[in-house]
C-alpha cells in the first residue's frame, strides 16, 4: 500500500489476469548527449537542426502581448519532474526504466519522444528529414537492448507521402520499428486557451537531488550524461528559467 492509501502500481498489476502495455510512455531525451550521437550519424544538420530554438525556446521570450499577437501558444515548461530526482533518472535512462518496469505495473511499454515531438514540424525540408533520421537510429539504437518489454515509436515526417514512405520504410526495414509517431498537425491561427497551473512547486529546481541523479547516471553505465551534468552543475537543463511572462505561472522550469 502506497503511503496515499492506495494501491501501488504493482499490487495493482498483482490484481489483473491479463499483461498490461502502457501504449503512451514518454522519455526525457538528454540533449547535450543525445545531439553529440545524432551528430554521429546523421551529420552537423541533423544534431544542430536538433538543438535549433523550438517550441520552449523563442516563444517563451516573448510577453504574453506578442504571443497573442502572433498567435504562437504557451510553450510547455512543466514536463520535467524536479521533486522527485529517481523519477527524473528514469525518465532519461532506458536502462533504468526498463528495471523499474514491474514496480510501475507496466508489462510492455511504447515510448514516445519528448524533444522529439516537434521534429516533423521543422520547415526546411532538408533539416527536417536529416534530423528525423538521426533521431530514429539514436532512438532506436537507446532502446534496442530492452526490446522484449520497451520500443520507441518512430518519428514519421508527413510533408509529402514520399517523404513519409521512405522514412517509413527505413526505420521498419533497417531499424525494426514496431510503433510510429506521425507528423500530422497542421499549425493553425487560434488563441490557446489559458488555465491556471497547479502543483508548480513539484518543479522547483531546487529540490532536484543533483547526487543522487548523479550517482544513477553513473550506476547505469551513461558515462556521457554524467559528463555533460558535471558542466552543468548537475542541472539537466539548467537553461530553462522561463515561463512566458504569465503572472499565475511561477518560475519552475530549471529541471
């Protein structure tokens, strides 16, 4: 029994005669480390086409007033989890995930991208396809060992039926992709809604245990992440104190 009460994901699981597949995991890629391997693979126009300023980057400069002006929304600064530093390890390492799998209750599990999820709206179309590629090889390359209870969905651009089909064709072909994440929204002008965030201080940074993230990265065998940490302070992104001017939205967003 969890200290809430409540079930825990695994008694849960106890509980339930049938396997079960979480078919919307996320995973917090690490840019410092994952750009360096997309570099690798894919040249300087897919890790620099990576790490180009999008969603969370220019928009959240830029007052509420200029937004609406432009219609850009409010680009989410909420997503990486500060308070509890074991969770945020385990969204960054596959390798930790997949041996917390029956803690969380979770058979089988279909991780989809979190830096990866504005990839196919890239507009230049010869960035948008060297990133996408380099992205599914260093995806798929990050999960591979861990496939009998884990695999990434496939970025899937959908520019041009052409385009689609042969991305489509090499991660089933030479990658061995099972799911695909594709590329359908089309940016429209429409004011986003607003609403109150709640349970911000889950995100304050400084709760984030910066050596016990440390010592997780390092007992997992990421060499890369803990060196990139160590120039960062221990901070996985120590860049991202904004949050877009919002009176009501406090400024949680250095994890």
């Amino acid at each position: 029994m969890s200290g809430n009460g409540h079930l825990s994901p695994a008694q849960v699981h106890a509980k339930v005669k049938h396997p079960i597949i979480d078919g919307d995991g996320h995973w917090v890629e690490f840019p410092p480390v994952f750009a360096e391997k997309m570099r690798k693979v894919g040249g300087d126009k897919a890790a620099d086409g990576f790490l180009a300023p999008r969603g969370a980057g220019e928009p959240l400069k830029m007052t509420p007033a200029e937004r609406t002006a432009r219609r850009i929304a409010q680009p989410n600064f909420w997503n990486r989890q500060g308070e509890n530093t074991l969770d945020r390890a385990t969204a960054m390492m596959p390798r930790l995930l997949y041996e917390r799998l029956d803690e969380i209750g979770s058979d089988f599990v279909v991780i989809y991208p979190t830096a990866g999820l504005g990839l196919p709206r890239i507009k230049d179309d010869a960035t948008r396809r060297a990133v996408i590629r380099a992205y599914n090889i260093v995806s798929a390359d990050y999960f591979r060992d861990f496939s009998d209870r884990m695999t990434p969905a496939a970025v899937i651009p959908m520019h041009t039926p052409e385009e689609a089909i042969e991305e489509l064709e090499f991660v089933t072909k030479e990658l061995g992709s099972k799911v695909g994440m594709f590329g359908s929204n089309l940016p429209r002008p429409a004011r986003p809604p607003w609403r109150r965030m709640t349970n911000l201080e889950r995100m304050d940074p400084a709760k984030l245990d910066r050596k016990l993230l440390m010592d997780l990265v390092i007992k997992h065998g990421y060499d890369d992440m803990a060196e990139a940490l160590r120039a960062r302070d221990g901070y996985p992104n120590p860049e991202a104190h904004l949050t877009g001017g919002r009176d009501e939205l406090d400024d949680f967003a250095a994890c």
